[in-house]
C-alpha cells in the first residue's frame, strides 16, 4: 500500500493529470454513472447489442462533449469576472487614487499594522500599480487569478469521460462484432463497471482529501443506484412498449 506522500508523489510525476486531476474524477464519474445507466436501462428492456452500443456511444460522446463545453464555459467566464474587476480596480486607481489608498491604509489596519510601520506598508504597496491591483484583488475582492486553462480543463473532462465512460459498453461491443456465446452481457459489464467506479473513487479521495474506503463505497453507491433505476424504468418501458 502506498501512503498519503507517496501517493501525491507519483501523481505530481505526471503534471497536467495532476492539475486536472478533479476535471478527471468528476468526468469519468459522470461518464461512468451515465453510460452505465444506459446500459442498465438497455438490459432491463432486453434490447440487443447492437441497439445498446448506438445508445451508448450517442450518449457517451454527445453527453461528453456537452460536459467538456459546461466545464470550459465555467472556467473562461471565472477568468472574465476575474478580468473585469481587474481592468475597474487599475481605472479607480487612476482616476479615484486618494479613495484606493485609504482603502489599503483600512486594509492592512486592520491586519494589526500602525503608526509609520503601516505608512511605510501603504506606500510601497501604492508605488506599483501592478503589485497595488493585485492587493487589492486578494485582500478586498477576495478574488484569485484562474490558474487553469479553461480549454485543458474542458479536454480533461471529455477524455475521462469517454475513456471511462467506455467500459460499460466495452462487452457489447465485442458482443456486437463477434457475437459472445456468454448470455451474461449486463452482469459483465457490470464487473468491468464496477472496477472504473473504484479506480475513479479512489482518486475522488485525493481530491477530496477524505478516505479511500468512502471515496470508494460512495462512487460504487451512486453508480449502483443510478444502475438500479434505469434497469427497472427500462424494464417497465421494455414490456410496455416492445411487449
């Protein structure tokens, strides 16, 4: 078994993975969750392979990319937000200087700072325009530059979601192009399913920073019920409708 540091380690030895780590986990949960679930619905209603893997790869790469699209979007307009405040704080420093200065005066009194220490701090911090907006981007916005390219974070997302979205159709397909003598084509996947929710639950606990065993046991729940509905909604619609 690996430890806390080592673990952290061996993830920080692959970079980009390890910044978009929580783009990963969330997309291959969502990935996961929904494909399985159409899959479960698909073998409630007893539908062939074939229908299951059109079903399932419509739903994997249109329900990716619309995850991958809602991710970039959240990220670019918090790097506009951050963007516009930015441009207002260098015009009231500009045009509103004495009011900016008392604001970082306030500021840092309150931070404990008196008397010429704080003049002194006041001073240097107004010497600099770039280094006076950052301060008071932190310090009075409370808000921090994006650190994230929204378009990496959008790519992390779809990739998860498609690599590990996959394994619940990865049965079907092979059912569909060599045609197994296995009947058990659910009951397969759902092993190979039930791997890709431990491994993405083990990783939801780094990110999260909370247990393994519940990362896992969450991620395994979550999947377990969403497979639970759609078996039976699909069930229901199977006899319904086909008869």
């Amino acid at each position: 078994m690996y430890t806390e540091a080592e673990l952290h380690q061996n993830f920080k030895s692959f970079p980009l993975f390890h910044k978009y780590i929580q783009e990963f986990v969330y997309g291959g949960i969502d990935g996961s969750v929904t494909t399985f679930a159409v899959v479960a619905g698909a073998a409630g209603a007893e539908l062939q392979s074939s229908i299951v893997v059109i079903l399932g790869f419509t739903n994997l790469f249109a329900d990716g990319f619309a995850m991958s699209v809602g991710n970039y979007l959240s990220q670019k307009s918090i790097g506009d937000n951050f963007e516009k405040h930015k441009k207002r704080e260098y015009w009231e420093i500009e045009n509103l200087r004495e009011k900016e200065v008392e604001e970082i005066r306030d500021i840092y009194s309150k931070k404990g700072f008196q008397g010429k220490l704080l003049e002194d701090v006041v001073s240097v911090i107004t010497s600099d325009k770039d280094r006076w907006v950052d301060v008071m981007m932190k310090e009075e916005l409370e808000i921090m530059p994006e650190q994230k390219s929204p378009f990496k974070s959008g790519l992390m997302t779809f990739c998860s979601f498609v690599s590990v979205g996959l394994l619940p159709l990865i049965v079907y397909v092979v059912d569909f192009l060599f045609e197994l003598s296995n009947s058990n084509l659910f009951l397969n996947a759902s092993v190979l399913t039930s791997l890709g929710f431990i491994g993405i639950g083990f990783m939801k606990s780094y990110v999260t920073q909370t247990s393994h065993v519940k990362g896992i046991f969450e991620t395994l729940l979550l999947g377990t019920l969403a497979a639970i509905v759609a078996y039976y909604v699909g069930d229901v619609l199977g006899k319904i409708i086909i008869g």
